[in-house]
C-alpha cells in the first residue's frame, strides 16, 4: 500500500480521498434513490392494482344498479327505449370487467366469474323483454291487445243494450202524463213536451242500430202528436177517457223496443270485469283471474237471460269466450314471465356477491401490502442508517489512511531533522524508487543530507584520526611509541578507504540511474520533469561526493607533512584507484 501510494503526488492524494469520499455519498444517495424509487413503486402499485380494482368494482357496482333501475323501469313502464338502457350499461360494464382483468392475475377469475354471471343476467333480461313483447309493451300490442280489441267490441254492444236512461225518462214521461190527467195542470203538458224533447236527443245519442233509433224516433213522434189532443181535452173539460189513447200505444210501444234491446246492468258488469283486468295487470296475483272468470260466467247468465234476439246473444257470447280466451293466455304468459323474472332475479344476485367479494379482496390485499410496504420501509430505513454509518466509517478511515501517509513520514522527516540539528542519527526514511510522491522526494533529500553529513563528518573525523596518528608518528620517542603510532594511522587510513569505497558505491548507484534517465530521455524524445528532476539530484549527489575527494594535486595523506608517504597510504591509493 505504502509504495502504491508513493507513486502518487500529494495533490492527487488528496483528490482521491475526496473522490473516495464523495463516491461513498454518491453510493449512500443512490442508494436513498432507490429505495425511494422502492417505495414510490410500491404505491404506484398500490394505486394502479388496488386502487384500480376496487375504483372499478364500485364502478361495476354503479353499473350494475343503473341496469337494474333501467329493468325496473321497462317492467313498470314497459318501454323499449329502457330495454336499450339495460343493453348499454351491460356493454359499460362489460368494459369495466375486462379492465378488472387486465388489473392483476388475481381478478382475472373475479373477472371470468362476473362476466359470466352478467351473460347470464342478460340472457335472463332478453327473455323477459320478449315475453313482455309478447305479451304488450302497451294496451295496443301484443296479447293484450288482441283480447282488448273484443272487450272493446263487447262494450260497444253493451252500450248499445243499456237503455236504463231511456227508460228512466220514458217512465217520467208517462209519470207527468197522468199527473196531468189528474191535477189538469198545464205545468205537467209542458214537462212531457220537455221529456219529449231529451228523450228525442238520448235517442239520438244512443249506441242502439239505425234501424231501432229510427223506430223509436217514429213512435215518439206518434207519441207526441198524439199526446197533444189529450192534453188539451183534459185541461178543457177534464175529460182524459181512463188516460187511454193513441198515445199510450205508441209508448207501450216504445217499452217494448227498449225491453227487445235491454240486458240488465251488462254495461255495468263489462265495467267491472275491465276494472278486474287492470287490477290484474297492475298488481299480479292469482285472485283476480278468478274474478274475471266469476264476472264473465255471471254476464253469460245475464245475456242468456236477457230479451235479445238469438243472433245478438250469440255475438254478445262469441266476444265474451273470446275475451276470455285471450285473459287466460296473457295470464298463463303472465305467469311464464313472473318466473323468467325471478330466473332474471336470481342471476343479478349472483353479480352483486361477485362486485363485493372483489371489493372486500382489493381492500384485504391493499391492507396487507400496506403492511408490506411499511415494514420494508422500516427495514429500508434501518438499512439506510446502517449504509450511512458504513460510508462514514469508511470515509474516516480513507481519510485517517490517506492523511496517516502524509503525516507519518512528515514527522518522521521532522525527527530525524531535529536530530540531525543536535547529534548524528542513524535512521533513515523509508523511500521507494520510482516514487512520485512529493513526501518521497523529500524523504529522499533528507536521507541524502544525512548520508552527505554522516559522509562528510566521516571523513573529517578519518582526517581528523590520520593526523593525530601522523604527528603521534612524527613526534615518537621510542620503538613502541612508533609503532602505536603507525597502528592508528594505518586504522585510520583503512577507515578513509572504507568510506572511499561507500562513495565509489553511490556514485555507480547514481551513474546508473543516469544512464536510465538517458535512456528513458532517447526513448521519449522529451525530458519528463520527474526525469529532469532525477537527473538534477543524481548529478547534484555525484558532485557532492566529489568534492570530498582529494584534488589531483593533493595526495590522499596531504596534512602529516611534505613528501611524507608510506606503505600504507600508498596502498590506500591503490584501493581507491581499484
């Protein structure tokens, strides 16, 4: 790690530590980002799957109540146009279905099962709408318009039997007629001619044939002409001959033409027999068919019993059995489409479970991945902390690393300094060759101010040894004196060779990194500036050490005296030299 890092710069060092650093944050930030980007997942889940299916079951649900208020209102009102409304929301909802579908594996088969259950409901509605086709939208369709159309001829010919007002009014004629007979008032005369006159219009206003208006129309009028000579005889001399006359003919007359086309309360039991029919259709139920049935059996009896004339009777009977027969048929289809109904019924009932169950499972699965979602939030927070925690250790220990080998060699270099200002210190930094560290370059001048002072010291304290020993030889007095004296020159000049020797060391050491910076220079073809800079401090080293060495001139034992070699400093030259 250490020779890794000197082969960058401080500056560089620096830049990435704080690219390390900020490569933590970035990770710590994509980190947040995506579990962000998590959790925002997770709600678009929320809101497109589960919001989504119960968005579309309560839309399916309000679709499905439109088409049965659109049902509801075909059967009360029995138009075609909410039969197309039922049609249209089906469609709607069939949409909204195939939506749920598409929502999420899971409402697939909710989806499935409501389609089904929709086809079947639809089906239902259709079968029901035919019957009622059938049957009549309207009181001029259908079955009810074939039997309406014979009750409709049967009242017209009970109209035409119900001369109940004719008789009324020809009894009050007949009344004011012998109350004229016996007050002899002209007030009575006048209220018969009055009688007269309104007969004379209901007459005209009847129902009753031509023929028998225009018979009764005669004898009214043999009536009224023959009324006139009655009045005036029993107003003039109270002569009314038993209140007999031609007059009283032509009413007895006109009595029997009314008997001939009378059928007691007819008109009024065909009214009721209606009211029974509309009660039925209104309301349903088994007791008015059978009204229907008492109230038609009782007008046979009474056209059975009644004045008319065979052909009349017959008529009269024919359009009551067939009234009858087409009663019975819409009862019989009425009932066919009470049970297509409940079958309808029954079929809507299977949606509305299906609507809720999907709604109750949307609101389950959304509550639980609510959970889901909370406790892997929670998690995501704590493993966020956790990745915070870890980047910011591990920042502190990048920065603790990358300062730690700045600092450390700096104080190092400062120790050795210090020492090297008070004594000579033996330590040496640590450096590595090659390196372009600015620390490593200056660990490199330090080692080589203390190997140059520790050179120099050497040799001053070998200079310093040999001269003592020189003047030690050069002022002995005796044999043993003398040779103590050449024993510590020859030690000091075996010193002087050995630092010699150290020297011819560095200076090969430095020529050959000169020859590598040369070689490194002819290569490139420039001169990179950690080259120049090596070149700078090999040729400054080789000039340092040079100039410990003795001039050419000088001999190496120079300082013991002129002329004043022996056998050791010549053998030292020779070393030297080798």
């Amino acid at each position: 790690m250490d020779r890794i890092s000197s082969k960058l710069r401080v500056g560089e060092k620096i830049g990435i530590g704080f690219a390390l650093i900020g490569l933590l944050f970035v990770g710590v930030v994509w980190h947040f980002h995506e579990t962000l980007r998590s959790v925002l997942a997770d709600h678009q889940q929320l809101q497109s799957v589960f919001e989504a299916r119960k968005s579309l079951a309560l839309e399916i649900e309000v679709e499905m109540a439109g088409a049965r208020n659109a049902e509801r209102n075909f059967l009360l009102r029995h138009q075609e146009r909410f039969a197309g409304d039922v049609d249209q929301r089906l469609q709607a909802m069939r949409d909204k279905v195939a939506a749920l579908a598409a929502a999420d594996p899971q409402s697939e088969q909710t989806a499935r099962a409501l389609q089904e259950a929709m086809t079947a409901y639809q089906e239902s509605f259709r079968e029901v709408a035919r019957a009622w086709r059938i049957m009549g939208l309207d009181e001029n369709s259908g079955l009810q318009g074939a039997f309406r159309d014979k009750i409709h001829r049967l009242q017209e010919l009970a109209a035409r039997y119900n001369v109940d007002r004719l008789q009324t009014v020809l009894l009050q004629i007949r009344r004011s007629e012998k109350d004229l007979a016996l007050r002899q008032d002209p007030a009575y005369g006048e209220r018969v001619r009055k009688l007269i006159r309104e007969f004379r219009q209901l007459i005209e206003r009847s129902g009753l044939p031509d023929q028998v208006q225009q018979k009764l129309l005669a004898e009214l009028a043999t009536y009224a002409r023959s009324f006139e000579p009655y009045a005036e005889s029993a107003l003039k001399s109270g002569n009314v001959a038993g209140g007999m006359g031609a007059f009283r003919d032509a009413a007895h007359r006109i009595e029997a033409i009314l008997d001939a086309h009378y059928v007691p309360d007819l008109e009024t039991s065909v009214l009721e027999l209606r009211r029974r029919e509309k009660d039925f259709l209104l309301r349903g139920g088994e007791a008015y068919p059978q009204m229907v049935v008492e109230i038609a059996r009782r007008i046979h009896a009474q056209i059975a019993a009644s004045p008319l004339s065979a052909a009349d009777k017959a008529l009269l009977a024919g359009l009551l059995r067939d009234y009858e027969q087409g009663f019975r048929d819409l009862v019989a289809h009425y009932d066919r489409i009470v049970q297509l109904t409940r079958g309808m019924d029954a079929a809507a009932e299977r949606v509305a479970p299906l609507i809720k169950e999907n709604v109750d499972q949307a609101n389950q699965l959304m509550a639980a991945r609510v959970a889901e979602i909370a406790a892997a939030s929670r998690a995501s927070i704590r493993l966020d902390l956790i990745v915070l925690a870890c980047a910011i250790v591990l920042a502190v220990v990048f920065a603790i690393a990358i300062t730690v080998r700045i600092v450390r060699p700096v104080r190092q270099m400062a120790g050795l300094l210090d020492d090297l200002a008070f004594g000579t210190p033996t330590a040496r930094v640590k450096v590595y060759p090659g390196g372009r560290d600015e620390i490593n370059a200056m660990a490199e001048s330090v080692n080589a101010l203390i190997d140059h002072r520790a050179t120099f010291l050497g040799w001053w304290k070998s200079s310093m040894d040999e001269l003592s020993a020189r003047l030690a030889l050069e002022g002995a007095s005796s044999e043993e004196a003398r040779d103590e004296a050449i024993t510590d020159l020859r030690a000091a000049t075996i010193a002087r060779l050995r630092q010699l020797n150290a020297i011819r060391g560095r200076l090969l050491l430095h020529a050959r990194s000169m020859v590598d910076v040369s070689r490194r220079i002819g290569a490139a073809g420039s001169v990179r500036a950690d080259d120049g800079k090596a070149l700078e401090h090999a040729t400054q080293a080789m000039e340092t050490l040079l100039e410990v060495l003795p001039p050419d001139d000088q001999p190496l034992g120079a300082g013991s005296g002129a002329g004043q070699v022996d056998a050791t400093t010549g053998a030292g030259r020779v070393l030297v030299e080798s």
